[in-house]
C-alpha cells in the first residue's frame, strides 16, 4: 500500500486550504493509499520556533514523512512565498529528508499574480531537501473554494479539475512504482 503524508502549512483549520486538504485526503482514501496529515500549526510552536530537533513532536512527525513515498506540500500563500509556520517545520526535516519520495506542491493564493510561488519559493526549498521527484502541482485562487453551511468546502469545477489532474499523475506513479 503506498503511504502518503500531508503538511499542511496553513496557520488554522478554519480556512479554504482545509477545502483542498479534504480533497486530497478524500482523494487517497478512494484510492487505497493510507495517509497522514501533519498539520505544522499544531506542532509546539516553541519547538518550531527554537528548532527543537530532539521534540518528540517533531520526531513523530518526521517519522511520518520518512516512511511515506508521496508527500504533498499544502500551504497558502503569504507576502509571495509559502507560510513561516510551513518552513519552521522544513527546516526540522533531516537534510535529506525528501529524498526518494514523489513530492506534490499546492498552494492556495488569493492572486494569480503569485502563481510562481511554487517554482520560485517552494521548489527550490522541496529540492535541498533531496526531492528530485518533485511534480508540478496546482495553484489554487481562494475565490475558487466557497465554505458552505455544513463546514465543507466547495471547488470550482475548473480548480477541481486541476486538482486531480495532479492527483491522478501521484496515482499513476504510485502504481509504477508497486
Ligand atoms: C498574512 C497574509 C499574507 C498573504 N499574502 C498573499 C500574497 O502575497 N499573495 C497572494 O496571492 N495571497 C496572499 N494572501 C492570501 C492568502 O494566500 C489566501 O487568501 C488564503 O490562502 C486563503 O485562505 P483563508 O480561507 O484562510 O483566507 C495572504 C494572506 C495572509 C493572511
């Protein structure tokens, strides 16, 4: 069974990053991968913030990600780059901490004028971490996800196809690679 894990690098649970993480979790789960989310805002920020490698916390999480072969990167967009809260946990991965696994990027930005935040911020920070699987993967605009009365999310067709163009391109590999 292919293991994937999610960082989700939104700063709360209460926001339409929760809308693609749905998908993307709703997206495995119909798949028959077993998956996991590590959401870095629920970390102790005390140890994000003092890079505390030797937190349990941390070391749990980073077990996640070390036996998983997918690992999806989800985060807004903040003052054009990914989130702090986002980095404050990359930087506690081992240096080679992606190496081997297919790495999907998504990113949520309320202007299309940041679309390159995944090219120019976050690729190149997925690489020194070892990634050279890295896929192209989306940019969503926050005006495509609409939160509906009983706390789901909704996409708009066009981000939601793009969504699982992308998820359909991890499924493909995963199946390769069984
Ligand atoms: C502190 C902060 C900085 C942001 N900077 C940008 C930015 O530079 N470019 C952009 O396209 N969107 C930016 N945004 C918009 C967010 O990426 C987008 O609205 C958010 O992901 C939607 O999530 P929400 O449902 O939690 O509001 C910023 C939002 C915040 C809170």
């Amino acid at each position: 069974m292919t293991k994937a894990v999610i960082i989700y690098g939104g700063n709360s649970n209460q926001s339409r990053l929760k809308g693609i993480l749905d998908k993307v979790e709703h997206f495995f789960g119909k798949e028959g991968f077993s998956s996991d989310t590590i959401y870095v805002h629920e970390l102790p920020a005390d140890d994000l913030i003092k890079a505390n490698f030797k937190s349990e916390a941390i070391i749990e999480a980073n077990a996640k990600v070390e036996s998983a072969q997918v690992v999806v990167v989800l985060t807004p967009v903040y003052k054009a780059a990914y989130t702090g809260i986002l980095k404050t946990y990359l930087d506690l991965l081992p240096q080679k901490g992606l190496e081997g696994k297919t790495v999907l990027p998504l990113v949520l930005g309320g202007s299309f004028g940041h679309l390159l935040v995944i090219d120019y911020a976050l690729k190149p920070v997925l690489s020194a971490l070892g990634a050279t699987d890295i896929l192209s993967g989306a940019y969503v605009l926050d005006t495509q996800i609409e939160y509906t009365e009983n706390n789901q999310y909704l996409i708009s067709s066009e981000a939601d196809e793009r969504l699982d163009r992308v998820l359909n391109t991890v499924k493909e590999k995963a199946k390769r690679h069984s």
